[in-house]
C-alpha cells in the first residue's frame, strides 16, 4: 500500500466508525428505542463482565504452578471493584489492569 491509501484507508475506517456511533442516535430521535435496545442498554456491561470471566477461567490448570492464582484472584478483584463501587466501566478495566500486571509478574 502506498501512503495515500492508507490515509484513505483510515479516513474511511474513521467515517465508518464515526457513522455507527451517530447512527442510533439520528435513528430513535423522534421515537423511543425497540425493547431489545433497552434490553442491550441494561445488560450489555454484565454480559461484558461474564465474557471476560469466562476468558480468564478457561484454560486454569490447577494441577500446575501457580494453580489459577492469577486468574482466580483477579476474578475475586474485580468482583470486590464491582461490589464496593458499583461502576462497570471501572470493573472491567480495573479486573483487566490487574489481571495483566499478575500475567507479567507472577510465573
């Protein structure tokens, strides 16, 4: 690729990108949103939250060292970051910040 397609490249992805988060917006303006996007809306982030749990706990090897440490004590993390805060967004980042720190620290 040479340089002007892949600045063409980006300013398409960029429209795209800019067009799908506008899109629901221009869509429901004069009517309220279909029970299935109220429905995404309420529980997409503990959808969210159970992908990433299923994530972490799916290849622990208990028999082996150091058996599930890291992903079982940033499952307990971020259920205490959930719990005392109650904030999603502070969960699933936080929970993942603290996985990776145990991934790179812990062998």
């Amino acid at each position: 690729m040479t340089g002007i397609e892949i600045y063409l490249a980006i300013g398409v992805m960029a429209l795209v990108n800019y067009f799908t988060r506008v899109f629901p917006f221009i869509f429901f303006i004069r009517k309220d949103p279909p029970s299935s996007i109220i429905f995404i809306e309420r529980f997409f982030p503990a959808i969210i939250m159970v992908i990433l749990i299923i994530y972490t706990l799916k290849d622990i090897e208990f028999a082996v060292y150091p058996y599930g440490l890291k992903e079982v004590s940033s499952v307990i993390f971020t259920a205490f970051l959930h719990l005392s805060i109650k904030n999603y967004l502070i969960s699933i980042f936080g929970g993942t910040i603290f996985y990776m720190a145990l991934v790179q620290y812990i062998n």
